[in-house]
C-alpha cells in the first residue's frame, strides 16, 4: 500500500449529485513517499497537513488513505 | 506588431435573468460596445467569442455565429474560445493578436455566460468539468474544494488567516454595492463573512464567487485608426497567456500559479513597466484566497504577504493599491465566460473616468488578470490611457 504525507486537505460540504451521500467528506493531496502526489479521499479520522497517511484502498476508481497510527513500522 | 486601442466597451448587468437567453445576453453587450465605438457591424473583420460551457448549461453549440449574425455580422470569421474561468481573457488576447498583426483593423470580443438555468448541484459539476476529471474530480473535488486546498497551504506556509480572507469578501462587497451592474449589491460584516456556512472547509459560502448570467463586449482597433472612432480610446499596453497543468496535484506548489506569473512577466515586458507601474486591478476572485494569491503572484506584495496587506486595507479604493473596484467576481458576479472582458470593461470604465461612486485617483494605468481552473491558463492585460 502507498504511504505519504498529507500535503493539504479540505472537507467538502457541497458536492455534486454522485458524492451528496458522502457529504461531509474529506479530499487531500497526499505527496507520496514513491515520488508524485495523488489527490484522495480519507477513511476514519480527519486528517491534517503534514500527518503521515496510508492507503487503505481503492473503491469506485478512488483511492482512500488514512492516518498512519504512529507505533506503525513503515517508511520515515 | 503595432499598437492597439479599444474603441468600445459594454456590458449587461450581472445576476439572475429568467427571460434572457445566451444569445440575447449576448447581443445586449455587443449592441452597447458597438454603440460606444460609434460603429456599425458591418466595421467588424472578425467576431472571437469567449464561452465556458455554453453547450453544457444551455445545450445550444456553434456559439460564435449564433450571437454575431445576431449582431448584424455575417461571412466574418467568428470563432469560440474555451479556456475555463478565462475564456474570454483569452479570446481577447486572440483578438488582439488579430489587430497587431496587421491581419485585420477592426474586431469585437464578446464574453458570455447563462448559469442560472441549471441547478446549484449541476452548476457545480459543470464547473469540475475544468479540473482534471480523471483524477481529481473523479475522487470528490470541486472547485471550491480545489480553491479550500489551497488556502489552506496558503494559511499553513505563511500565517495567512479566516479573517484575511473574510476582508477580502468585505471590501468586495463594499465596491460592488457602489457598482449598479453588480449582482449582489450588499455591504457585509467581516463577522457575517467569518460565520457563513462551510462550502469547502477552510471556505464558507462568503469566500466563493457568485453564480450568474451576463455578457461583456469589447471593440479592438489599430491603434493609429482609434481616434477616428471614439473620442477616448484606451491603449492595450500589453497582454499575455500562459498556461500549466490542469490538475491541482500535479503542481510542485500550490500557493502560487505558475501561469499568473508568467503572463504577468511577459505582459509587464510588452508593457515596459514593473508591478509598481500599476495603479489599480481587476484580479480574477473566484474565491478570496484566489484574490491573495493572484497580489503576490503579480508581485504587488511579497510571497504570503496578500492576506496581511488586505487586512491592513492595502486594497481598499483608497489603498495604495486597489483592487476590484469593481466588485469583483464576489460581488459584481462571475458570468465565467464573460469575466475576463468585464474585467477589461472595468478597467475602461476607470481609465476614461466613468466609473461614478467607484472612481479612483490614480486611474491612468489599470490591470486585469483572469484566471482559469486552478491556475492552468492566465491572461493578463494592462491598460492605459492615449
């Protein structure tokens, strides 16, 4: 699974028809540790710039990341 | 390359109009910039048209010589230009491109846009439509949400605040109050600014443009030829395009547009004159962390320093630097095909003194800068007086 750090977030209130169930929800640019960024959505708690995230997987052709727990063993 | 003028100028008011099509929004702003260039449309060489999706909100195509036949031009080219929020800064550039070269002597760029036919929900799916759908519209972005991104890079690299952005919806709405074409008329508080419901977290419903209907028109003209037309022409001093990539992510850095500063560069080089040669500006404020970006990117003030400098009232009509006089897209509207020839129309609208209750001393030599999606076009144009 791809890691990275979250390099801005915002949590979306008004979206359009296909994401209203989903509302609110939270998109982020995710800079990965593999080199790129990649825009996604959160699983779990809100995260911040700069928390380190995990992916979690891929659903609907979105990928979903979340907040690595800190006790993790992975990448610095 | 020669010089070129505008020789005429107008627009429709901004808002919500039930009973005005596309064309008709349209033709309203043509038949007003050719009456104050004093010119009949047969003058007209050739008609560039700047629209943003008006096959998507209308379902009419073909756009350029469905409104310029019903201007009273016909076996002219006339062609339609798409470039997101900038489309018709960028089909103005064409324009005058057209008129410098020598190809032609006399042209007509008309902006337009019909929104308010759509839903709020359809509106903002039409919208995505200028981010990269593939990747970030796919995963839930909106244009607010591209916007909120940045903004919050923005308040995390420099320090910039809620109330930075809340002064920049305040002051806007302060101009367009005094502006009787602005669609949303309203003096607000930086309190009510502050508490509005979130959009896109950290932006709330006071942070984003307006959704409208409305059309601009302006008329090029060798610059030599000007004064044979209109008794207060303005001089293009310079204008430029420049773009990048359409998705957000693909950016190395957020918190500034690669194509602001590029059009900027080259436009000030056409121009011979520095940021500091600016007296005021038209920014493109689809939302009020675009407005801070866009001062710094245009080196008005230094990197992270936008949201101070409106905090302090830099920008204010009385400022040392104003900008959107007008109202800006936050108040005025934002018509997104028709925005980037209002910004030049207002720009007119000071430089020949006729901008009323909004009039500003230093009128001599204006700037607008008309941006589309998150930053992949720029165009900016300066102008100033003969």
């Amino acid at each position: 699974m791809r890691t990275g750090l979250v390099y801005t977030e915002t949590v979306v209130h008004l979206a359009p028809e296909r994401f209203a169930a989903d509302v609110p929800y939270q998109v982020v640019i995710v800079k990965l540790d593999d080199g790129g960024s990649i825009t996604a959505r959160v699983d779990g708690e809100r995260v911040a710039i700069d928390d380190r995230v995990v992916e979690t997987g891929v659903r609907d052709g979105i990928s979903f990341f979340r907040k690595q727990r800190s006790n993790r063993i992975g990448p610095p | 390359m020669r010089p070129v003028a505008i020789i005429g100028a107008g627009k429709t008011p901004f808002g919500a109009f039930p009973d005005l099509d596309l064309r008709a929004l349209a033709v309203a702003a043509g038949e007003k910039a050719l009456h104050n260039a004093n010119l009949e449309p047969a003058a007209v060489e050739s008609f560039y048209l700047g629209n943003f999706a008006g096959p998507e909100f209308t379902a009419q195509n073909h756009l350029a010589p469905y409104i310029s036949t019903a201007l009273g031009m016909t076996g002219i080219p006339s062609t339609r230009f798409e470039a997101a929020c900038a489309s018709s800064g960028a089909a103005f550039f064409q324009a005058f491109m057209g008129v410098a070269s020598g190809f032609y002597d006399v042209v007509m760029v008309v902006g337009v846009e019909k929104m308010t036919c759509q839903p709020t929900l359809r509106v903002t799916e039409i919208l995505a439509g200028a981010g990269d759908c593939a990747t970030e519209v796919k995963a839930g972005s909106t244009f607010p949400s591209l916007f909120a991104m940045i903004a919050r890079r923005h308040m995390h690299d420099f320090g910039t605040t809620r109330a930075h952005l809340s002064a920049v919806a305040v002051k806007n709405h302060e101009n367009g109050a005094l502006n009787p074409d602005a669609q949303m008329r309203k003096v607000i508080t930086l309190e009510q600014a502050m508490n509005a419901r979130p959009i896109a977290e950290p932006l709330n419903l006071y942070d984003c443009s307006l959704i409208s209907d409305g059309a601009a028109a302006v008329v090029l003209c060798a610059a030599d030829r000007a004064r044979k037309f209109s008794e207060r022409p303005v001089k293009v001093l310079g204008v430029a395009q420049a773009s990048d990539w359409v998705a957000l992510d693909r950016k190395t850095d957020i918190t500034t547009f690669a194509a602001a500063r590029g059009a900027a560069k080259k436009a000030c080089e056409m121009a011979g004159l520095g940021p500091g040669d600016i007296q005021f500006a038209e920014l493109h404020d689809c939302f009020t962390i675009a407005e801070i970006v866009a001062m710094e990117d245009l080196g008005f003030v230094a990197r992270g320093r936008g949201g101070f400098f409106t905090a302090e009232g830099g920008t204010r009509r009385d400022g040392p630097m104003p900008i959107n006089a007008s109202g800006g897209l936050k108040s005025k509207g934002h018509p997104v095909g028709a925005t980037g020839v209002a910004q030049i129309c207002d720009l007119v609208q000071q430089i020949r003194c006729e901008a009323g209750d909004r009039q500003l001393k230093r009128h001599s030599v204006g700037l607008a800068q008309n941006l589309g999606g998150s930053g992949a076009t720029c165009v900016v144009t300066i102008l100033g007086g003969f």
